[in-house]
C-alpha cells in the first residue's frame, strides 16, 4: 500500500491552499466562509508558505468552490494557468467572473450552473460548452486568436462587448440574434481566417463555406446602435449586420463592404462616410438594400484623409485611364434607401450599374449618367418615384434602356434618349405617369414590350426611320397620346399586339408605308381615333384591332387583306361607312358588332364565309345584298340589326348556309328577295326559319 502525500498548505482570506510542483493551487474555503454572504472573491496572485514564502497561484482545483452559493464574483490573478473540473459547479449566484489571458486549460465543468451577468474570458472559452450564457450582459474578450462559431449566439440580454488587440477574426454566427446588443468596438488587430491578403490585414465577418448564407456574426442584433471598425484594411462580408435595425452610426473607415447584404435592412442607419470603395467595386449583391433611414453618402476628402485612401487612386479622371478598373453599383446594392436624397457623389467613380442597384429610391430627385458608364442593368431606377430629371452626359455609352430601368419613375417629366442607344427594353419606362415627352435616339432599332405602357402625361411620340420593331402593348394606356408619328422612310414591318390600346386621345394616325402586319387589339378601345392612313401593302389586320375606336367614322381595308378578323371593328358606333375590297373571303366572327352608325356595306363578290355575330347590333343597316359567291351565313351574323328590312340573295343555285337565327330580330316585316331558280327544297321555310317574315321570288 502506498504512502499518502501530504502537501503543505495555508490559509488565506477563508481560502485553503496547498503547495505542489513549486506552485499554489486553491484547495477550498474554509468553514468560516460558508457564513459569508454575497461574497466578493479575489485571488491573489501569490501566497506565503511556512517554508516557501511569495508562491504564485496557478490554478484551482477540481470542486474547490462547488455549490457555494453565496459566491457573486471572482477575480483571478495572471498568474492562474489552470482552473480544475466542477471547479465553480452550481455557483448560482455567481454574477460576475474574471478569467485572465494566462488560463490554457478549463476542466470539465467547471462553471456549470453559472449564469455570470459580466464575463471577462479568454477567446478560446467563449463557448456554450464552457458556460452558460442565459443572463449575460458585458462581457470582455481578454486574449485570443479568434472568436468561434457561434460564440455568444442568443445572447439576448447581451449589450456590450470589447475587443481587445489580440484578438484576429470572427467566425459564422458569433453575435446573431444578441438583439440587446448595442455597442462592439473592433480594434485594429483583426485579421482574416484567410490570413494576410497583400500584406495587410483582413477583418473577415465572414459566411462559412458551406450551402448555408445564414452565418453572420451579428445578424438579428436589433439593438445595436454604433460599430466603430478602427482596423485596416477592413472587408465585411455577407450578411454582417443584417437586420441590425436600431444601428444608427457605423464608422468604417477603412472598410470595403465587399459580400453580399452587410447592411441589408438597417433601417436606422442615416449616414455613410469614407471612400468610394465602400461603396461601389463589389459584384456582391446587395449592402445596403432597405437601410430606409439612408440619407446621406459622403466621399472623404482624400486630401483631408490621406490615411483613409492607403495606397488606392481615387482620382476620376485617373481611374477612366486605367483599363482594368470597374467601378460598379452591385444589384440591389441601395434598393429601397427610401430616404436617399443624392447619389451625385457615387455616380463619378462608376462605369457599371447592376439589377435594382438603386431600385426603389424614392427620395432622388435627379440623375446624371456620366459619359464612361457602359451599363446600367434592368430595373437600376425603377421605383425611383421621386426622379423628375434624368440626364445622360454626352457623348454617352449606354446602348440600352434595360428592362424596367426607369419603371414608375412617376416624376420623370422628359427624357432625350442618346444616339448610343439601339435598344429601348421591355418596361423601360412603364408607369412613368408624367413623362410630358421623349426624344427617341434615330439609332433605336427596337422598342420593347410594354417600354411605355401606361406613360398616361404622353402626348406625341415620334418613331425614328430606324425602328424596326414595336413590341406587345408597348404605349398601351398611354391616354394622353394624341399623335404618333412614323419617321420616313421607314423600317418597321409591323403594329405588334396591343401596341396602342387604350390610347384614348388618339386622334389621327399615319401608319408608315412599310407596314404589312396589323396584329391583335392594336389600336383597341381608341376612342378618339378619327382618322387612321392604313398604307397599301397591308396583308392581315388581327383580332379587336380597332375594337371600341368609338371616333373612326370611315375605314377603308387595304386591297390584300383577306379576312376581316373577329371583333375588328366591334364596339365602332359611329363607324358609317367600310370599304371592302375584292380579295376578301371571310368576315369573322362579331367583326361589325354594335357598328351602331353603319347604315350600308357593299359585301364583294369573293366572300364566301359570314360568321356568326358578324353584323350583330348593326342598327341603322336598312338592307345588303348577299353576293352569290357567300356559302354560308353564321349564327346570329345579322341578329338584331332592328332596323334591317331588305336582304337580297343573288345565288341562283343553291342559298347559303343560313343559322335559324342568322337574321332573328330584324325589321318586322323583314322581306327576303332570291331568285327562283335556287335549287333548295322549300327556300321559304328555309328563309323563314333564318328569321325572315316575308319572302320574295323573281
């Protein structure tokens, strides 16, 4: 059996200490502490022996103080490398612990059941595993390289944090959802988890790399107010701050907001302050987007604050010369900065505008494009409600108003578009409601769909020689639109679908000589269209095209179109007269439908089909003539024509195909005349049951 070590020992202050490997190790208090209350714990950093005078405590052994209760703090000197297992176990009531930078080594543990409300900890112990942080409110890093992931995740009575030197990054997820967080000072010591990057420092706030975006260190502090990054140079990374909505002033002066959402929906941030860097140069998406108190972005004197600019030119005219810079607006880098007064101070360091990059700014008022901007992605302005001028510096590069870039821009009263521009996009400028005129660049090859749909302040429209191509609805509810103009000689080919409809104040329009193709609804529901010049070399005009143009009074269809579509000339009630020519065969269904003026038609002897509906609602038609070469009359084709009393069939062998409706509700007295060599059993049974009161042979 083995002989028992005995250690020499001493007392100090109700604590019991006893000397092993040429150090001290706190043992356990004596029995007259158990009668302390509210106990207030400092150790020193030395103790004397009776033979060994001056030891330096290193550590505290395993239970020293397990389950004493009346412990509320505890100090421990630099001189303390270890602290045992269950060396604090259900300390309770231990509100406040300060562990040194010299502690390597936290046994099993030993603070389980702490809820400390102020921690004063190295970096490596910041972890759940080692404490519980329920309560938590202050805490101190004291040494360390980096902050691990997840450290102080939930902490939400946490409110302040400090960050010494020593410490050189933060990993995914530290301070998320801290949201009574509302202070963090970062020092200048903080470098990246991907080391130097050129010599200089990196603070990396960084996403993992994994498939997961959801790894910011302070996503969901909704409390935190002021973030002061001293360290240089600084690059913060996705998802930083986001959602941090009470964060008021963040002073990043040597920052590049390099990934996507750092600020995203900081909706109490007002002010921005430093280089351009911080704001344009990143492909990353998003920054800024929904930091709806945004006011204000000042660029920093670089005279002033040479410091701030380190060894980056930010001289305009310096960078244009330099081939591989591009500055760029990233998508949706300030979109829905619904506070944002100006961006004239951005605009001159940037030759790139990305999707949605100022996307709901409704507080701008004006834009100046320089002249070195080469592109500006779909939707860059859109919803910049407030925007009443937007100017292109000359001689501009953009060879594209892109899809939905100046959509519901509802202030914009005018715009000269450059002779770089080709293209004018689909939505380009879809609800700019106030947009008076439009000067259209003579280079413009294609107008897009809906480019103008529903501009309802644009009264003329000049199309340039060089369009080729009007897309679907493309001035579609513009209702103030009085005049269109087709430049000559022209190129375009084609009216797309629905290109003018509902233009209600169009009055008179002179289609170009090239135009072979009038598609569907084109010009529907013109109510004030008058007049319309419709060139010779028309083949087909579509569905509804000229559906509820209640003004037109006289129409005359082009020699080679062939069928008069459904729904043509519906809904035309002043409409009195129609000139059809003779390479017609079908007139479609309801083309004549509540043509309430039309008082006669001259049907063309080629005419072999009458739908159902054609005429339907004609109320001033008193008689037609059927030509010989018609084969078959539709359902309903003269149905209600009240006033209609006189129809004659010039078949001499067999009637057409008639509906027992096709002439219901005409004239009473409605009289039939055909010719009695038609070799149909009964023709007056026929004709009768088609809705005829009266018949006549000859």
């Amino acid at each position: 059996m083995s002989k028992k070590i005995l250690y020499p020992t001493t007392i100090v202050d109700d604590i019991e200490y006893i000397y092993i490997n040429n150090s001290a190790q706190v043992k356990c208090p004596t029995r007259d502490a158990l009668n302390k209350v509210n106990w207030n714990l400092v150790i020193p950093e030395t103790v004397d022996f009776s033979d060994n005078p001056d030891v330096e405590v290193t550590s505290i052994g395993g239970l020293a103080f397990s389950g004493y209760t009346s412990l509320l703090s505890i100090v421990m000197p630099i001189s303390v490398t270890h602290i045992y297992g269950m060396a604090f176990y259900q300390c309770t009531s231990l509100v406040s612990i300060s562990i040194p930078a010299s502690v390597t080594k936290l046994g099993d543990k030993a603070f389980y059941g702490c809820t400390p409300v102020f921690l004063k900890i190295p970096a490596i112990f910041a972890y759940r595993r080692f404490f519980n942080f329920s309560k938590l409110e202050h805490v101190t890093i004291v040494c360390g390289g980096h902050l691990t992931e997840g450290a102080f995740r939930g902490c939400k009575k946490l409110t302040s944090v400090v960050i010494p030197y020593c410490i050189n990054g933060l990993s995914g997820h530290t301070f998320v959802g801290c949201t009574s967080l509302v202070n963090i000072t970062f020092p200048c010591s903080i470098s990246g988890v991907d080391g130097d990057i050129g010599g200089e420092t990196l603070l990396d706030i960084y996403r993992e790399r994994t498939n997961s975006s959801d790894h910011a260190p302070f996503k969901y502090c909704t409390s935190l107010k002021n973030c002061i990054l001293t360290s240089s140079p600084v690059t913060l990374k996705v998802n930083s701050f986001l959602n941090c909505t009470s964060m008021e002033t963040i002073m990043i002066p040597f920052c590049t907001i390099g990934w996507a959402s750092v600020f995203n929906n900081c909706t109490s941030l007002k002010h921005l302050i430093g280089e351009p860097g911080q704001f344009i140069g990143s492909s990353q998406v998003g920054g800024f987007y929904k930091c709806t108190s945004l006011e204000t972005i000042t660029i920093a004197d670089p005279y002033l604050y040479p410091s701030l600019y380190g060894n980056k030119i930010w001289d305009v005219k310096t960078l244009l010369n330099d081939p591989n810079y591009y500055g760029i607006v990233s998508v949706y880098r300030y979109a829905n900065c619904t506070s944002l007064k100006s961006v004239t101070n951005i605009l001159p360091y940037v030759n790139q505008i990305q999707d949605y990059g100022f996307y709901g700014c409704k507080s701008l008022t004006s834009i100046t494009i320089p002249f070195y901007v080469k592109e500006i992605y779909k939707y860059a302005f859109a919803r910049c409600e407030s925007v009443s001028t937007f100017i292109f510096d000359s001689p501009s590069m953009i060879v594209e108003i892109t899809k939905g870039m100046l959509q519901f821009c509802r202030s914009l009263t005018s715009l000269d578009i450059p002779p770089s521009v080709t293209i004018i996009g689909p939505k380009s400028l879809q609800c700019c409601s106030r947009l008076l005129s439009v000067t259209i660049s003579p280079n413009v090859t294609l107008i897009d769909d809906y480019a103008f749909n529903d501009c309802i302040s644009l009264e003329t429209i000049i199309i340039p020689s060089s369009v080729t191509r009007i897309g679907d609805m493309a001035f579609m509810g513009c209702t103030s639109l009085k005049q269109v103009i087709f430049q000559e000689p022209a190129s375009i080919t084609s009216i797309s679908f629905a290109t003018f409809m509902d233009c209600t104040s169009l009055t008179t329009v002179n289609l170009a000589s090239s135009i072979i193709n009038i598609e569907k609804d084109a010009f529907c529901n013109c109510k004030s269209l008058s007049k319309i010049n419709i060139p010779n070399l028309i083949m087909n005009i579509g569905v509804r095209a000229f559906r509820g143009c209640s003004s037109l009074k006289s129409f005359v269809i082009p020699g080679g179109v062939q069928t008069i579509s459904p729904g043509t000339f519906a809904e035309c009630n002043q409409l009195e007269s129609i000139i059809i020519p003779k390479s017609l065969t079908n007139i479609g269904n309801s083309a004549f439908n509540k043509c309430r003026s039309l008082k006669s038609i001259t049907i063309p002897s080629s005419v072999e089909i009458i739908c159902k509906f054609a005429f339907v609602n004609c109320d001033l038609l008193t008689s037609i003539i059927i030509p010989s070469s018609v084969k078959s009359i539709g359902k309903g084709s003269f149905y209600f024509c009240k006033n209609l009393k006189n129809v004659t069939f010039e078949q001499t062998d067999l009637l057409p195909e008639l509906d027992k409706r096709s002439f219901e509700k005409n004239s009473s007295n409605n009289i039939a005349t055909y010719f009695q060599s038609v070799q149909n059993p009964n023709p007056q049974e026929l004709l009768a049951l088609a809705g005829f009161s009266n018949t006549i042979a000859i």
